[in-house]
C-alpha cells in the first residue's frame, strides 16, 4: 500500500501515524509537512511590512519542518518500507491533495483537532478539507489510537457496498479483525410529503432490502482475516453508528461524493459521522 501521511506538531498527528501502522502492512510512505506562513507566504508581503530578518524566519521553519519528519520517521516501520518526504511552503490541504494525486496514493492519513462544524467552516480545518476533496480513501484520527481489533463498517447502499468490498478485499488489514457490517433504514416521518403515497410498508422492504445487502456483503469479505456479523435497524444513521461507534476501534464508512455548496446545505451522514464518533474514521472512495 501506498499511503501519504500528513504530518504537523499536534499530537493527533503522530497518533494517525501510529494508527496507520497499527492497521496496514506499508510498502511506500509520503510524508507531507506543508509550511503555512499565512501572510507572509509572499516575499512581496515581507518586503512591504518591512519585516525584519524574512529570509532567516523562513529557514527556521523549513528546518523546523525537516525536524518534524525526522522525528516521524523514527515512528514507522524500520525494515522493508519506501520513505519520500515533502516539506515545502504552501497551504497544507492543497499541497497534501496535489502530491496524493501526484504519487497515486492509496490512502491519505491525517490527524483531527476535533474542532467543531461551525468552526471548521468559519476558520477552516485541514482535515476536514482533505476529508472533503480527496480523490482515495482516507483515514481521519483523532486522540484514540492503538491495536484494531473490533471494525464497524456501515453500508447505506449497493454502491458503498461495492466500493468498501472492494477495499477490504485489495487492502487487508494486518491483523484480524472482527468486522459488523451495519445498514441503518431511516423511517420516512409522518411530516414528510412522501409519507402521504401508498408506498405499502416502505420500512419493511427497505429493511428486507437492507438485510439482503449486508448479508451479501459479509459473505463476500468473510475469510481467515475477517469474522464478520450484521446488523440492520431502524432509527436516525448518525445517532446509530456514533453509539455503535464507541465501542469500536474503527468506523469504515463510504462518501457519495458531495462536495462544496452542496455537501454544506444538504448534509451527509459521513460528514456529520467526523465530528461525533471517537474512534478513528476510514472513508472509502
């Protein structure tokens, strides 16, 4: 596996480094510091405000980035592991997306502060960023981390499906594991204009429906790597999975693509998942 981990000093950082290792045998690491000097990203900024030793602040910061993948690469694996590192001047999220595109990384690895939506969406959010335009699968963490022993994937249709099948099967975790395939049917509410149509029992056959998925999806991952059981029920997703999700070491969830203007206005279950589940997230694409 190729996988580009973005590194700053947060301790969130270390631990998704720490986290990948745990959950991946890695062939090819890319470890990513982009250095943001906000305003004085520009020498022209710097010449303006007449700022005093320019040159000298931005060789401190290169070095200080240069010691920050020292430091992390004392955290990987030693033996049989292709290390390139990338400390360059920029703005974090874009320099990460461009060399995840650039080196056809199989997975972005990234630290979460934890900060909340309305926060992330006045201030900005690295993560949250990355999580929001990705091309691959990405891995967000948290505090937790450590050995995986318990995997809750949650599947809303046969495209996730597909995709996280696909995943699971060309991307092994190290160890076994025991993975709980959930779907999570949401109950068209008496308000809803839908609920007006004689739709005969919607919640039974999207239920049956649900079942037939996840059933589907079990028999197809289940080997010597993965003891797999299911669950299908009834109710709001991310209530469901944020409570599923703090006994699990692992939340594996599918994106279904939104991004921008409308990502915002209409929500997504992956979405709101990032901000309330504590154990570390994995985003299929």
């Amino acid at each position: 596996m190729r996988a580009l981990i973005a590194l700053d000093w947060s301790e969130q950082a270390f631990a998704a480094v720490r986290e990948v290792s745990y959950l991946y045998d890695l062939n090819e690491v890319i470890l990513v510091h982009g250095i943001d000097l906000g305003m004085f990203q520009y020498p022209i900024v710097a010449e303006v405000s007449s700022m005093q030793g320019y040159d000298e602040f931005r060789k401190a910061m290169e070095k200080a980035g240069e010691q920050l993948l020292d430091h992390t690469s004392t955290l990987l694996p030693s033996q049989g592991l292709s290390v390139t590192r990338v400390c360059e001047f920029g703005k974090p999220a874009s320099l990460i997306l461009d060399k995840a595109r650039e080196t056809h990384a199989d997975l972005i690895v990234i630290g979460a502060r934890g900060r909340g939506r309305v926060g992330e969406f006045v201030l900005g959010s690295v993560s949250h960023r990355v999580a929001l335009h990705a091309d691959c699968t990405t891995l967000i963490v948290k505090e937790r981390e450590g050995p995986v022993k318990r995997v809750t994937v949650a599947v809303e249709g046969h495209e996730d499906g597909a995709r996280i099948k696909a995943w699971l099967l060309s991307h092994p975790f190290k160890n076994p594991v025991d993975l709980t395939i959930v779907s999570v049917v949401r109950q068209i509410p008496s308000t809803d204009p839908f609920s007006l149509f004689p739709l005969q029992d919607w919640t039974g056959i999207a239920v049956r429906s649900a079942e037939d998925l996840v059933k589907n999806l079990a028999a197809s991952v289940m080997n010597h790597r993965y003891t797999v059981g299911t669950q299908v029920t009834v109710g709001d997703p991310t209530d469901i999975l944020t409570e599923r999700a703090k006994s699990a070491d692992l939340l594996v969830i599918g994106s279904h693509g939104r991004k921008g203007l409308e990502r915002f206005l209409l929500g997504s279950i992956s979405h709101a998942l990032l901000h309330h589940v504590p154990c570390p997230v994995l985003i299929v694409r």
